[in-house]
C-alpha cells in the first residue's frame, strides 16, 4: 500500500491509499480523480493517463517500458519527467509518490 | 439523400463485423468513417502488434484481422464513406436523418455507433497563439505539397509522418526538424535516411527541443524553440507542421440527445440500443454493467444489435433465426452454393 498524491493542473490535491500492484492510473481512476483519462484502459496504446512524476521521485519509480517514449511523444505537453501513468506499478517503495497532472489530456 | 436499413459510424472491426451481421439477415448498409482507411484503432494504433485474444485465432496483428474482415465482406456490396466525419443525427418522424461534415445525408430507421473511443483528430500545438495560425501557417496534414516550394518549413514529431515529410521535402525546400527527444519511433530506414540528410545538411535537425512560441502578426515569422536546458533558438520559418500522431474525441457524438457516461454511451444488454429508439452503440463506445472493451464482445453486440435493427427495417417481416452451415437464403446473400 502507498499513499499517492495526484495535483491537478488547477492545484487541487488527491491524497488516496492504493494498493501494491496496481497502478498510478487505476489508483487514479479508482478513487474518480479527474484529470486521468486512461482511453485505452492501461495498453499503452494511448497518451491519456500522462502524468508529471515529481523531481525526486523520477528515478525512485519502475523505468519506462519499451514503446512508452513513443506514446509519450503524442501526449499532451510532453517534459523531461513525464510518464504514462498505467505504467507506473504502485509497491510500498512508492509511499509518499506525487503525480502532477497536465492540463488536459487530449 | 442516401436511404439505407442501417447506418454504422465506425469502420473498425465492430463496425465491419456488424455489416457483415447486417448483411446475413439480409438488411443494407453503408458505413462512414472520419479515418481515409478502414480499420479504425487496429489500423491507426497497432496495425503491427499482435493480438492474442481473437476466438479461434491464435494470433494476427491489427492489419491482419482488418484484411481478414474486410475478406469476409467480400461477398457483400458495402459502400464506405471514409474521410468524413458525422457531425448531425436527428430524428424525422420513425427515421433519423444523419448528415457528415462532407455533405453526405442518409435518410435510415437504424443508426448503429460503432465510433470506438470517438473520431481521431491530430494533436495540436498548444502554444499561445497557435489557433491563428491554423490551416494558414501552422498544418497537421499535407494535402499539397507544391506549396511548400522554395520555402522553410518546420517539421515537429518523430514518427514516421514527421520523418517521411522532412525526408520528401527536404529536396525542394529548407527543412527544420525538431523532435523532444533523440530517438525516433519512425521506421529505421526513414531514421537512417534523416540522419544522412542532416550530415549533408538537408535537414536541420534539432533533437530535445519543443516549440515555444511563434511569432508573426497575420503568418508565422519565426518560431522560438527550446530545450531542456531553457536554451531558446530562434528559426525564420514560413510553415510549421505538426505531426504528434491522433488523439481521439468523443466530438459530435455527445450533442445527439444520448446518455453519455465517461465518453461512453450507456445501451441496454438486449438490442444495444440506447436512450434513443433506432439508435445503437457497439463495442469500446458502449457501456453496461460488466462490458468489457475487447474486440470480441463487440462482435457480439454488433450481432444483436444487427438484429434489433431488422424489426424497425423489415417492420411487416417476422426475423428468423438461421444458421450459414443450413440456410438457403443465407448461402444465396453469401453466393456460395448450398447442399
């Protein structure tokens, strides 16, 4: 179990419990925290669960799959710390994670 | 206006599968799609991915199971209306009149939305200003590439259409290509043959960049791009082109009087239709208690909705329920020969 906190664009924080194996975007779509969309439904065939991982926890969460680089260029805005939030595999070393979330998904 | 027993939105595998269901029991149908090919999210999103989760096919990619549908349809005479997107449905005494952003009007009592997650429309820049620009300075698509003539033109993305575009312009125009990071999702010979360019300085590539702002009063000037470091350069650029793949919109389907829910249209587990009689949802686009978005229920609801749809088509003909291994008329529809 890890607490998560998902900002919004607007600043309004969503601090919930989410279990270990899941991921940050059921995490997210569980708990009905807007701003992630997840279109796909966690196949990484779409850019909609794109979230900004907080500086200090970039290098802490499991690494990019293979293929996520290339959603991510099809998201919307795009940064250095960017992820695709499906694929982040929530465990106990993530207590604490923070998430930003862009303006808009599409 | 074009009179048919069913109009589908979608022509991705629901769609095809629910023509082909449609064409069985002996009812018409055309099929419009806002996509210029057939196959919808197979086609546009994993056309080269194997699938492992087709009944009785072990595994085929995206492109694969479309030809195979497409196949299966063979028999049938199907028109297609690609490249138009239906923007109006609405009810005229017992038949919906549906009308596309073409001009195209159908005049049916069925209305099935095989629509997946909505229409794809191209990610858009989303700098201050960009809307101004739009169709003038700024394109997401090429229709005439004699325009760009003599001209710079700034190439943004790093998949294959970014990358074929800077390669074909790049011998009659000044080509800047800018990508956010240093590795390419196009196909290796077209990344081959953007990095020999750039050594012979047909292409000016500048990787780890994004756009940042576009300068010009009534047509784009210069842009200014910038990269991680915040370092800015400025380029004198006539066009800008934008080439960060599809990005998919529920779009005029929310304004046709539906219950909508999550981007998802609720129907019942019956017919597949929804708060509105003669209209239907089928696969992704549906939502019930348990649906599940795979391909194979969506073959399912197209069945049932298709016949739904014969009672509000053939109102004076009683359906009944054959088999293609025994029935006659079937076998005739399908032109092969019976036993």
């Amino acid at each position: 179990m890890a607490k998560i906190t998902y900002i919004e664009h607007n600043g309004t924080n969503h601090t919930v419990d989410v279990q270990n194996g899941l991921t940050v975007m059921e995490g997210a779509v569980q708990n009905d925290i807007p701003g992630i969309d997840a279109d796909c439904g966690g196949s990484m065939a779409c850019a909609t669960c794109h979230v900004y991982v907080k500086e200090d926890w970039f290098d802490k969460v499991n690494k990019k799959n293979e293929g996520e680089d290339d959603m991510l260029d099809q998201a919307y805005e795009p940064k250095k710390n960017s992820r695709l939030s499906c694929q982040i595999i929530v465990s106990d070393d993530l207590d604490g994670l923070v998430v930003d979330m862009p303006e808009k998904q599409t | 206006m074009i009179k048919t027993d069913a109009l589908i939105i979608g022509a991705g595998p629901t769609g095809l599968f629910t023509a082909h269901q449609l064409k069985l029991i002996g009812l018409d149908c055309e099929i419009v799609d806002n996509l210029d090919k057939i196959g919808g999210q197979c086609i546009e999103l994993y056309p080269d991915k194997p699938i492992y989760d087709i009944p009785a096919v072990p595994e085929c990619t995206g492109e694969e199971l479309t030809n195979n549908l497409i196949n299966q349809l063979k028999p049938f005479d199907i028109k297609f209306h690609l490249s138009e997107r239906v923007d109006e449905v609405k009810k005229d005494n017992d038949k919906w009149v549906v009308k596309t952003n073409k001009g195209t009007s159908f005049t049916t009592p069925n209305v099935i939305i095989a629509g997946g997650v909505g229409s794809f429309e191209p990610r858009k820049f989303s700098v201050e200003g960009h809307e101004k620009f739009e169709n003038k300075s700024i394109l997401y698509s090429i229709k005439d590439k004699n325009i760009f003539k003599g001209k710079t033109v700034s190439i943004f993305g790093g998949g294959d259409s970014a990358l074929d575009w800077a390669v074909e312009l790049s011998n009659n125009c000044n080509v800047n290509l800018i990508h956010r990071r240093d590795e390419f999702r196009g196909a290796q010979a077209t990344v081959d043959k953007v990095h020999e360019l750039t050594k012979s300085q047909k292409i000016n590539l500048f990787t780890k960049f994004q756009l940042k702002k576009l300068n010009g009063a009534s047509k784009i000037e210069s842009i200014d791009i910038e990269d991680d470091d915040k370092q800015i350069i400025n380029l004198k650029t006539d066009y800008v082109l934008g080439f960060f793949g599809l990005i998919m919109q529920l779009g005029p389907i929310a304004n046709w009087g539906l219950n909508i829910d999550k981007k998802t249209v609720e129907v019942d587990t019956e017919k597949f239709e929804t708060n509105q009689k003669g209209i239907y949802a089928v696969g992704d686009i549906c939502n019930y208690p348990g649906k599940l978005k795979l391909i194979l229920s969506g073959f399912h609801e197209g069945a049932l909705a298709a016949r739904a749809c014969f009672k509000l088509a053939r109102p004076n003909e009683k359906y009944r329920f054959e088999f293609t291994t025994s029935s006659k008329a079937i076998k005739n529809r399908l032109g092969v020969k019976g036993d």
